[in-house]
C-alpha cells in the first residue's frame, strides 16, 4: 500500500525538477533549498519502499552512487570545470530515483548531455530566433547549463518508474 505515498512523492519531485531545470537554464544557479527538498522527497520514497519490501539495499546503493557522484565530481568543481549545483544535484538524484533506476537515469543523462552541449556549442544549428541567440550568449559566456539535462533525465527515470508501479498494479487488479 505505500507505493501511492511513493508516487506522490515522486510526482511532488517533478515540478520541482522542472523548476530547478529553467531555473539553471535561465540564471545559471541551482539553489540549495531546491536540492535539499528533493533529498527529503528521495529519503521519503527510499525509506518507504525499504519498509514496503523489508530490504534496505535500494536505499543502499543509491547512497553509495551519489556519495561516489559526488567524490567523483568535487575535483571537477574545484577545477571549475563544473558547477556546485550541478555536482549537488547529481549528488542527490540517485537518492529520488533508487538504485533500480540509476541505469536508465545514466542512459538519459548521457544523451541530453551530449544534446545539450551539441546545442549550446553549435547554436547555428538551431532556428534563428531568441533562443538561438541565448545559446550564442551562453556559448560566449563559455557555460553549459547542465542542470537541465540532469533534471530531464530524472523526470524521465520517475515518470517510467511511476508507469511500471501504475502497470504492475493494474495487472494485479486484472488477475
């Protein structure tokens, strides 16, 4: 029963990776207060499935990949190479998206990535019109909002797993 608290959950994320997703794409920032509401809402989810299936291994290995993401990363901001935000957020998706969903997070996130920056650094790709113009400015600027491909790649990893709960369940209700 508490895979509907679950999918709230998970549906409270959404918007709120939308939001830090524009928002990195407009300012260039991902705030703390953001990031911090989205590790409440993953520890909410990951502890809630540990209880409903009794094991905490999920809640396990996401912890792992996202200290691991961001041991990894730290040296990539240091080397400003990288912004914090993104190397926060990085952090703490694994946490929202459970160890079951870090390989299809991974496979989306390498695809918008490398769209992203196709896009940013060859903005002459794209129609003329303003937001080929804010891809010529922040291509001048020399940054990559990569906030936004992190943000689309979760809200695609959660919006498949909420389909595979809402699946499943409707096949158990058929039987």
């Amino acid at each position: 029963m508490l895979f509907a608290e679950v999918m709230v959950l998970h549906m409270l994320a959404v918007p709120l990776l939308a939001r830090i997703g524009w928002l990195d794409f407009t300012t260039q920032k991902i705030s703390n207060r953001d990031v911090l509401l989205l590790l409440c809402l993953g520890l909410g989810s990951l502890l809630l499935l540990s209880l409903q299936s009794g094991s905490w291994w999920d809640m396990g290995l996401s912890a792992l990949a996202g200290l691991l993401l961001f041991l990894a990363l730290f040296p990539f901001w240091l080397l400003r190479k990288i912004g914090a935000g993104d190397v926060k957020l990085l952090a703490v998706v694994p946490l929202l998206i459970g160890g079951s969903g870090l390989t299809v997070f991974s496979l989306l996130l390498l695809v918008l990535a490398l769209v992203t920056v196709l896009i940013v650094k060859n903005p002459f790709l794209l129609p003329h019109g303003a937001f080929r113009a804010y891809a010529l400015h922040l291509d001048q600027k020399r940054v990559v909002p990569f906030g936004v491909p992190i943000s689309l790649a979760a809200i695609c990893t959660i919006a498949l797993q909420v389909g595979n709960i809402f699946l499943g369940s409707f096949s158990v209700l058929q039987i």
